[in-house]
C-alpha cells in the first residue's frame, strides 16, 4: 500500500513532533511546518527521526494563511497541532488578569483566527481530511456530569469568558468554528480533545511544558508543583499514544467528530505517590488536605472505536523519567 502524504503544522512542537516520528515509523510523507525553519536548536532533532528523508520541513505562520500552501500541495490530510494554549500576553500578562476585550484579542482570537487561517489554506489546496489537537477544557459543562462523553458536552465559552478562562475559551470556540468551516466546505474532520502529556522529551524545547517542566525539576532536588496536593483530579496520555490515535482516525474514513484522547483521570496524590517510585528522592508536596474529590470519569467508546491499546500511567511516567534522565545524561 502507498502510504499518504500529510502534513503536520506546528512540527517542532510537543505533539507535532511526536506525531511526525510515529508518522515517519510507519512510512508516511510528512510535510511539516513551524514558524522558523531555520531554528536548527529544534529542526537537528527531527533529522534524527527514522525514515526522516520523508520529512520536509516548510516555514508557515498560522496568522497568514498563504504561508502554508506549499506545505499543504500534494498533501493527503492535514494535523492541526500548532494551537498551543496561550497563557499570557505578548507582554507576559496572565490571560486570568486581563478584561474580557483584552481576553478576546489577546488569548482568544489568535487561536481562532489561526486555526481558521490554516483551514482556508487546505480550502485551496483542496484537502479533504483534517484533524485537530484541541483540549478537554472544551469539554467541561456548566452542570457537571457523572460521566463525559465528548459529543453531548461542550464547555460554555460565555461562562469561561465571565470566569476570565480565556485561554479555555479559546479551545471551545476555535471548535466550533472548526466544526461549521469543515462542514461548509464538505471536509472530514476529527478533533481531538487530550490533557497532561507524558512520554518520551523529543527535544529540549519541550521542557518547557509540564509534566515535563516539574518532573525534571523533582529529578534535580526542586519544588514540586503543587505546595499543597490539590484535591482534584486530571487526566493523561502518552504522546505516542495520542498520536497513534491520529493515524487511526485518519485511515478509518468513517471516523468524524470529537475524540477523547486520554488514558484516564487519576487524583493528584496518587500521580505523586506514583512519581515518587520513580523519583525516590523528591520532594512531595503537603498531603494534609482532603483527597476526597472524585476523578473525572469518561466515556470512552468512541476513543476506543479506533482500536489503540493506550499505556497505563505506571508506564507513562516510567518512560517520561527514562527520558528526562537520558536529556540530564547529555544523551538525547
């Protein structure tokens, strides 16, 4: 069988880059983009991939959507994995201090306006199957429910605006936005909607993404990241699960809509117990408060249509410490 060319935009970063390995392991083309291609400190990391003379790395900026259309010719799909959630200002103020117009400009509408840049390219370059990286923030209702399941529930974008989520807002709106574009314009769409990212450190700008960012630290005597475990829970995935998840859903042309992809919800104080049979010698944080809050239960029938066996969270922060020492050693 030929194997399909696609396109991944946003190839440097956490899960573009995670994408491309497997992608390139199991024989595709990959076109990439990122905004410099001339960042060597990132791209010298993709070279090492196998089968990396498949890859071609293209120079895109999702504010200008003609910028991606020659990554985007020839391309079978298109892997939207550029819309990292924005945190703070240009200027380094926090998305939760900023007004609701600064909140829209600022946090909201890059994402939106990006994404919707990146499909109007595919538009044109008539691409037909697109998949996109999204967030389960998009997927949290103002009523809360025993079990989620991601066709029925859908974040209110004007109550995580009123409550200064800007940055989760930004996810649920590009969503929807996604949704009515692709189907206009008679394109298969798949998003999908993960949390906590574990797995194997790709390259060092990756650190600067948790659980990486905190386990490394736990590795070299710092803080952990909470001073006091919350009483809540969150949900994780192996990068190179999550990304298997991708291919599966685009060689099953039947496949649309949202998908979960998380492994599961655990409590924070049994993600600490668990660091720490990896981490003998962290710091951990104050276990005095209550660890009553229940976990975040799913639906996982439609995750599990598309046929992955995902690690267990044991396995995950197994491989993600293995990979934090490896980058300490000097060896990545």
């Amino acid at each position: 069988m030929t194997r399909k060319k696609i396109c991944v935009a946003g190839v440097t970063g956490l899960v573009g880059a995670n994408l491309t390995k497997k992608a390139l392991s199991k024989g595709y083309f990959v076109n990439g983009t990122t905004r410099d291609a001339s960042n060597t400190n990132k791209t010298k990391y993709l070279k090492k991939f196998t089968n990396n003379e498949k890859l071609v790395i293209y120079e895109a900026d999702m504010s200008n959507s003609k910028s991606f259309d020659k990554a985007l010719s020839g391309v079978d799909a298109l892997f939207i994995t550029c819309l990292v959630p924005i945190y703070k200002t240009t200027d380094g103020i926090p998305a939760n201090q900023l007004s609701k117009e600064e909140g829209k400009s600022n946090i909201i509408a890059p994402t939106v306006n990006g994404c919707l840049n990146i499909l109007q390219a595919a538009k044109r370059c008539n691409i037909k199957t697109v998949i996109i990286c999204s967030s389960t923030a998009s997927t949290n209702p103002d009523i809360p429910v025993e079990i989620k399941n991601e066709v029925e529930h859908w974040s209110n974008e004007l109550t995580q605006i009123e409550t200064k989520k800007y940055t989760s807002a930004a996810k649920t709106i590009m969503e929807k936005r996604a949704i009515e574009f692709c189907k206009e314009n008679k394109m298969r769409l798949c998003i999908f909607l993960p949390t906590g990212l574990y797995g194997e450190l790709l390259m060092p700008s990756h650190l600067e993404h948790n659980p990486y960012n905190w386990l490394y630290r736990l590795m070299n005597g710092g803080e952990p990241r909470h001073k006091i475990c919350p009483n809540d829970s969150i949900s994780m995935i192996h990068t190179e699960d999550l990304a298997e998840l991708f291919l599966a859903a685009l060689e099953d042309s039947r496949k649309e809509g949202r998908f979960f992809g998380v492994y599961q919800s655990l409590h924070w104080h049994d993600i600490y117990l668990e660091c720490k049979k990896y981490i003998p010698d962290m710091r951990s944080p104050d276990f005095s408060q209550p660890m009553s809050a229940k976990v975040t239960n799913f639906d996982f029938s439609r995750r599990d249509s598309l046929g992955i066996k995902l690690r267990n969270f044991p396995q995950m922060i197994a491989q993600t410490v293995e990979g934090l020492q490896r980058y300490k050693d000097g060896k990545l």
